[in-house]
C-alpha cells in the first residue's frame, strides 16, 4: 500500500537531511513550511524538528524524516524538495508545481493553493 506524501524528497534532499540530523544533537528531522516575505510573497522554511507534531504530514525517504506544516500543505502539494551545490549558492530547492511565479533573486515566491479536493483524493488513493 502507497503511503500519501504532500511532497517528493530526493536522495541528495535526504542526504543533506541525515547530514543536518548527525551533527544535532535530539534533532530528529526537518520541518518544511512557508511563510509570508519577501517580495514575491511567500518564502519557503526549513526548520530542525526536535519533537514531531503529530499534525504535521510525514515524509520518511532513505532514513531521513521530513515533515510538513500542516497549514503550508495545500501549498507545497506536488513538491519536489531537493538540495544542490552550485558556484554561487548551496542548499534545499524546492519544485512546485503551485508556485506561480518568484522574485528576481529566488529568496521568495508566489504560491498558490492547491485544489483541496485534489488533496483530499490524493490522501483517500493512498490510503486505498
């Protein structure tokens, strides 16, 4: 039986999470959410977890847990969380298919909610 994820975590995503998890200690993962900023709008976050919310959506890929915000799910619906090295930056990058649009430097973006209805179906297929 498929076990529902709000989003897709690569193996280098998960790496770099078992990575942040080894070098703190009691930290058990990471949680992903959005907020308001920066001048496109909204901003993705990323934040130890120390203590899972049994709210928050759970995401478990090659040993590495990440979890999702419960009130940024309609919005990171469909993501592709992975993590990159490049010249000029290193760090998680998110692919979202609600993201509309973002700013000049790539620090925010503008979302939109997904369909409930779609993530109410996506959550019942994979409970089937």
């Amino acid at each position: 039986m498929a076990r529902f994820a709000v989003i897709l975590v690569t193996d280098r995503a998960a790496e770099r999470v078992r990575e942040i998890v080894a070098t703190r200690e009691g930290a058990h993962g990471v949680r992903v959410g959005v907020k308001k900023g920066g001048c496109a709008g909204m901003e993705y976050t990323v934040d130890l977890v120390r203590e899972p919310s049994p709210t928050d959506d759970h995401v478990e890929h090659g040993g590495a847990n990440v979890y999702v915000a419960p009130e940024a799910a309609l919005f990171l619906l469909g993501t592709e969380m992975d993590f990159e090295v490049t010249k000029l930056r290193t760090g998680f990058v998110f692919r979202n298919p609600n993201q509309s649009s973002a700013c000049g430097c790539g620090e925010s973006v503008e979302l939109k909610p997904a369909d409930l209805k779609a993530l109410a179906e996506a959550r019942a297929a994979a409970g089937a």
